[in-house]
C-alpha cells in the first residue's frame, strides 16, 4: 500500500471506530434489550481497537510521506575522476 492509501485506510479505520464507540451502543441501550450492557461493552472495546488501528495506519503514512526530502542531486563528473554533487531545488 502506498503512503496515501495507508492514510485513506486509517481515516475510514478511525471513522468506522467513531461509529462503534457512539451509535451502537445507545441504540442497546434505548432499545432495553437483554444482554445491553455487554454488547455496549463489547462494541466500546472493538470500537477502540478500530481507532487505535486507524491512528496507527494514518500515523504510518504520515511518517512515510515526510522521510522524503524533495531534493534532486545533479552529479557531475569532472577530469580526474572528480565528482561533484549539485542540489537542485
């Protein structure tokens, strides 16, 4: 996966985890349901998971993006075997 689909990968990770950790568990408990409290316990630890996992992808992404420098190096050779190394902008 690329630097960016890893970023794309940990947003819709991250709002997937949102979702879980708000909707899911107020419509147990609203619906007074038996077992709500373990479903709403359940959902709320997946649903951390999920953000945890989406922070990671989205953090892996960033860090691979910025190890670049954007630089491009013209080498020159010169007589004698010299080289010489230009940065470009």
């Amino acid at each position: 996966m690329t630097a960016k689909q890893k970023g794309k990968f940990g947003d819709v990770l991250c709002d997937i985890g949102k979702y879980m950790l708000t909707v899911v568990p107020f419509t147990y408990f609203m619906g007074e349901s038996k077992g709500a409290i373990y479903i709403a316990i359940t959902m709320v630890v997946m649903g951390m998971l999920i953000v945890a996992s989406g922070l990671y992808f989205t953090k892996k992404s960033e860090s691979a993006s910025v190890s670049g420098t954007g630089k491009k190096r013209k080498i020159r050779i010169l007589r004698n075997a010299v080289f010489v190394v230009e940065e470009q902008s």
